[in-house]
C-alpha cells in the first residue's frame, strides 16, 4: 500500500468529508458517493471476516480491538473512492 496509500484516505479523512456509516457497510455522503472499506489482514480471522476492529493509530501502535461471537462489527482503518 506505501506507493498507492493515496488511494486509500484514513477513515477520519472520510468523516471529516460528511461520509457516515450505511447500514450495509459501506460509508456514503450526502450526495449519495460511496467509499468501501478497505479489508486488512489483521481484520480477518481464519473462519471470522469481523475478528478485530481499529480503534485508533497508525502502523505499529495502531489500537485494534478482539471481538467476541456476539459483537461482530466492521471497523475498517481505511476506505477507498467507489
């Protein structure tokens, strides 16, 4: 991702845009535009898409979060312009 990170803003970026979170995953703004979110290795578990979610930072000493069977949720660090 280093020479193409351009292409895939922070989540924060994204917010600070007016994009919100769909019900479908997605994040959207208020002209309807959609960015996806961008799947990381550490998100996914053997048999689990959602095993962990980021809460904050970057490379290294990002903080992710386990989540447990009945709290699946899809937290994404980066999105990407549909």
């Amino acid at each position: 991702m280093t020479s193409d990170s351009k292409l895939f803003p922070p989540l924060e970026r994204w917010q600070s845009r007016g994009y919100v979170r769909s019900v479908y995953g997605t994040w959207i703004n208020s002209d309807s535009h959609e960015a996806e979110p961008l799947l990381e290795g550490r998100m996914i578990g053997q048999f689990d898409c959602c095993a962990a979610r980021w809460i904050r930072g970057k490379g290294r000493s990002a903080v992710w979060e386990d989540l447990p069977l009945d709290q699946k949720d899809f937290g994404p660090q980066f999105l990407m312009s549909v």
